[in-house]
C-alpha cells in the first residue's frame, strides 16, 4: 500500500463528523466554509514551501497529530510521501464537496517535476468552529472525480 493512500486511510479513522445533523450535510458547505478550508489549505503549503514543520503541523486535525506526534515527523511524512505538496509550484483551487460524508476539496497541484497531480484534501471542522486537514489523496493521473 502506497504510502499516500495508507495516510488517507487512517485519517479517515480518526475523522469526526463533518456536519452536525442530516439537514446540514444535505445544505452542503457554504461559501464561508469554503473560504476558510482555502485559507486552512494555502497556509499549509505556504508553510511546507518554507521548511515550517511547526507552521504546517498547526494545520493537521488532532487525529494526524496522533498518528504523527512531533512537527518534525509529520514534516517527515511530507516530504517523502507527497512531494507534490511538499514542494509544488502551482496550486488551483477546484471542486468543493461533501466525499463519502466528509468535506473535501481538491486541488490541482503541479509537482516539483512538473507534473499535475490532484490532492483531494479532506477536511473536519473543530469544536471552535475552524477547519484542519484531516487526510490528503493524491488521485491518480490528474483525475478529478471520486
């Protein structure tokens, strides 16, 4: 297993629930939200573009901090495990949606390589109402769809 995969996977694990009740999970997520998993998103990757282990790991939900206990061996994790995010040069913001019960977004990355890839960043929101990263996918071949 494929070490982006098996991170996805577990962060599904330790995922909580996205909406508070049927009826919100039905609504979809509002353009605020959307606005502040961007900014959750970007600021991450502004952070892995410097080397901020620690301005990056502020970003992972409580579930990766677990899996991942220190800033350094979560950077660690990154860096070997997504160098398209690690280390991108371009990112375009894409479709905004609810996958499998759980926010995502997916972002068009261009790798340090120069190759597109997809990430499909899934998001959970925090008892105080803000969003973290709660598992990232890279799709395969640029795919779009899930």
């Amino acid at each position: 297993m494929r070490l982006p995969t098996f991170f996805c996977l577990i962060a599904l694990v330790f995922s909580g629930t996205v909406f508070p009740d049927a009826a919100s999970a039905q609504q979809g997520p509002s353009e605020a939200d959307r606005q502040a998993v961007i900014g959750v998103i970007q600021s991450q990757l502004d952070a892995f573009a410097v080397d901020d282990a620690a301005g990056a790991y502020q970003f992972a939900s409580p579930g990766i901090q677990r899996i991942f206990p220190t800033p350094e061996i979560f950077m660690g994790m990154v860096r070997t495990g997504y160098p398209p995010i690690y280390r991108h040069q371009r990112a375009d913001f894409l479709e905004f949606d609810v996958v499998n019960g759980a926010l995502a977004q997916r972002v068009l990355l261009v790798g340090p390589d120069g190759v597109p890839v997809v990430a499909l960043y899934f998001m959970q929101r925090q008892p105080d109402g803000s969003w973290r990263i709660n598992g990232v996918s890279l799709l395969e071949g640029g795919d779009t769809s899930a």
